[in-house]
C-alpha cells in the first residue's frame, strides 16, 4: 500500500494530500477500521524508510518500526532496526538505545580507536570480537544518580546490583550474570573482582572493576592479574580466554597507551556517566578521538 501511494503521487504533494483522503474514506468504506489517513501516510513513510522489502526483519514490531522511521539517517536506521532484532530489544529498549547513542558509543570504542593507538606503538594485533562488544563511555542514566559524583566504588556497584537487567541491556548482547565479589584464590592470598559476566556470543568470562576515579596504571595491572589468574584457574578448556574491563569515571590516553591496555589482549577501559549526554555533549566528546584518528591516516598517507 505504501509503495502504491509513493509510486502513484510521486513529488505532487497536494495530489498526495487528496489521494491520501480519498484511499482513507474508501478503504475504511469497504474493509473497516486500520485505514485511517493517519495509518496510510504511516504506510507512505514506512516504505520510503524502507523500500526494500527482503532487508526487513520479522522479529520486530510496527511499534518498533515507527520508532525506526523517526530516524533521518538510512545507514542509521538499518543499524538500529539489526541490532534491535538480534539483541531482542523490546519497542521501549530501542528507544533507550538510540536516546544514548548506542552507535555512535559502539563506534567510538571500536577498530580504527583502537588500530590507532597499536600503530602508535607498533602493535600489530588484529582487533578482536571482543572490540565489537566494548562501548565508551556506557550510560548508566538507570541508576538515578544523576550529575552525582559522591558515591563510592560500593554504591556504584549496590546501584547496579539493583538495576541489573538494565545495566546487562547496556552492555550489550549475550551477557549472563555470574556473580558478584567473585573470589579468586590465590597461593596466599584471596582477591575479589567486582561483577563477573559470561558471554554466550564470545564463549568467554567477562571480569568488571568499577572505579568512580580517573583511570590509572594500577588499575591496568590490577586488571591484568586478575584476567591472568582467572584464565589459570577458572575458566573452562573450551572458553576463549577471559576479557577485562575497567569501568571508570573516566580514561587515560596515557595509560590506554603505555599499559597492557595497548597490547590488544582482553584488557579494555571504559569511562561511565551516569545522566543522560546531550548530543552536543557526545559529540565534543568523541571530537578529540575522531580528530586523532584523522591525523593518523593523514600522516599513513603521506608516508
């Protein structure tokens, strides 16, 4: 029906106005209630947003579809309505998703961020699957913390503990919750990692630390021994090795690239915000790594 009424008025916007109207009474005369002009310019907008039948995903809802529609951009769009398939989002998770900026945070933490700072240090290692899984920053908006920052690591942790199915929605597909305070046992000691995960997608364990400060190196190495000892001791013979992700209040360039977070081996720093970024506030944000990222491939091909 959409196509019929695109193809039949073409750019005639007052052609379309009367056909739209006209369609309405009749349809609605002849079939009942469902096609109201409202429903049949909804019908309109639905196959310019997607023209091509075939790419639809079955999994999702009209109401997931008309929160699509709203998207300009068609790059964006099949981005959002493939994700919301394959991760199981429901209308209102979507909605979240792309409040947040779940691509342009996906994005930012991905290959080229992450290529550029292994060329910087003449690191080879090929991006793995566990990049397409990391987001910086993640937003906790859920907790209702909002500009707070007088919580310590305890709270952080309580507050997610409390709201995890919305904090396992921000991080992303296939994450089961293992436990918290996990221990870890050494030869004379025992040592604690905050949240552990398991991921059905990588077929891995996936160890948090929470710091409400500024990254530092002792977090990365702190990090390292933890993902080290658990590969040893904890994870199974058909497990990919463990992944580690220091959630903090916010990153280090210096640190990214001059600890083991450079080496590209399942150690990650994100930072977290806990209110809801403008767009604005995302893009100054992302402004200084897209920048870096130009430069670098300025100077490759110069080279």
């Amino acid at each position: 029906m959409g196509r019929q009424i695109v193809e039949a008025t073409g750019e005639r916007a007052e052609y379309g106005k009367r056909l739209v109207k006209y369609l309405a009474e009749r349809l609605t005369a002849e079939y009942g209630k469902g096609f109201t002009q409202r429903n049949l310019y909804q019908m309109q907008q639905f196959y310019l947003a997607f023209p091509k039948v075939h790419a639809l995903r079955a999994q999702l809802s009209w109401t997931h579809y008309r929160r699509l529609m709203r998207i300009p951009n068609q790059e964006q769009r099949e981005f959002y309505m493939n994700a919301a398939a394959d991760e199981h989002w429901t209308s209102r998770q979507l909605d979240h998703q792309i409040a947040t900026f779940y691509r342009e945070r996906l994005l930012s933490s991905q290959g080229e961020t992450r290529e550029l700072i292994r060329t910087e240090i003449q690191c080879s290692e090929p991006v793995t699957a566990a990049d397409d899984f990391i987001k910086d920053p993640y937003v906790l908006d859920f907790l209702d913390l909002g500009g707070r920052t007088d919580f310590d690591e305890h709270q952080l942790e309580q507050a997610l503990m409390t709201r995890l199915q919305e904090f396992m929605l921000e991080l992303g597909r296939g994450f089961a919750f293992v436990g918290r305070q996990y221990r870890l046992d050494g030869e004379q000691a025992s040592y604690y990692v905050d949240l552990v995960f398991y991921n059905i997608k990588l077929k891995c364990y996936v160890l948090i630390e929470l710091k409400t400060r500024p990254l530092n190196a002792k977090d990365v190495g702190q990090m390292d021994f933890y993902v080290r000892l658990f590969n040893e001791k904890y994870a199974g013979a058909d497990d990919n090795p463990t992944i580690g992700l220091i959630l903090c209040s916010s990153s280090d360039r210096t640190v990214a690239k001059y600890s083991a977070l450079a080496d590209g081996k399942g150690l990650f720093a994100s930072s977290y915000v806990t209110c809801l970024p403008t767009e604005e506030e995302l893009t100054d944000a992302l402004e200084p790594t897209r920048r870096a990222i130009a430069e670098a491939r300025a100077e490759r091909e110069g080279e």
